[in-house]
C-alpha cells in the first residue's frame, strides 16, 4: 500500500471517528457544526450545547494499538500541522486496545509537548511528517482526559 493509499485510508477512518463523535454529542443534547471539507483543517467538528462550544481535533492512531505510543505530528512538509497548527479546544484519540476514546485539553498537551523532550519521529506521507512519540500511559497520567467508552459509541473499528 503506498502513501497515498495509508492517507486516504487514514482520512476515512478519521472520518469515521468524527461521525461516531458527532452522534455521541448529539444525543447528548448538543448541536453539531463539521469542519469545512478540505484535507487540512484546524478542527473536526464543534459540539455546542447550552451557551458553550467546543473544538474537537479527531485523532485514530493506528500504531498505537500495537506499540503503546502516541503519535502527535507537528509538522508537515513545509508547515506547521497537527498539534501545531490545531484550532482546537480538546484533541480526541480512540485507543481500540482500551476501547475508549479521550479528549485532552489542547492547550494542555501543547504545553506538554513543549516542555518534555518527547523523541520526534519521522512518519506518514512519505515520512515528511514530524510527530512527538509519546507513551499512551503516560500521557493518560500527566493530563487526566475526558474518556468515552467506544463501545457506547458502537464505532465498527
């Protein structure tokens, strides 16, 4: 399978999870906005209810089943991407291994990423990603997410 393929695949599982997300919330009582259609955007969606909204980056990392790290890409070619470049106000990953989805404060996690010396790793799109690879566990524990049961969400991972 070359790049090009691993990203479509990669966009329509994403896509998956967004949709999985937005019925979540919805039947929670919220109103749901999608990002604009494009393959880069600063969000996924945003859930509003009441007189709060919120920014939702959806993330489904694949390896993370199998190696127990997160991948957190940053850059991208040229430019900022990823946690960099994120308008969001949670950055959401599905752990299939746990069954569970968690919302992490952004902000928060940015400041993480900026202040341990996480490696960085090469990957994805020809390898011209840069991402922090960060143990899952550990990240659980330094920022104590909001968590979502998958199979609440009945996601066909």
């Amino acid at each position: 399978m070359d790049s090009t393929d691993k990203f479509v695949r990669d966009m329509e599982t994403g896509a998956k999870l967004v949709s999985y997300l937005s019925k979540h919330f919805k039947d929670s009582g919220g109103t749901i906005e999608l990002a604009p259609d494009g393959p880069f955007k600063p969000y996924d969606l945003i859930v509003t209810k009441g007189q709060s909204s919120f920014k939702i980056e959806c993330k489904y990392d694949l390896l993370m089943s199998k190696t127990g790290n997160h991948a957190i890409e940053f850059w991208r070619g040229d430019s900022k991407s990823g946690i960099a470049a994120t308008e969001s106000d949670y950055w959401c990953v599905a752990n299939t291994t746990e069954d569970k989805v968690y919302l992490f404060d952004t902000n928060r996690l940015k400041e993480l990423c900026q202040k341990e010396k996480f490696p960085i790793v090469s990957g994805s799109d020809g390898m011209r990603a840069k991402m922090f690879l960060v143990k899952f566990g550990q990240l659980k524990n330094m920022l104590r997410p909001i968590e979502i049961n998958l199979h609440c969400l009945n996601i066909p991972f």
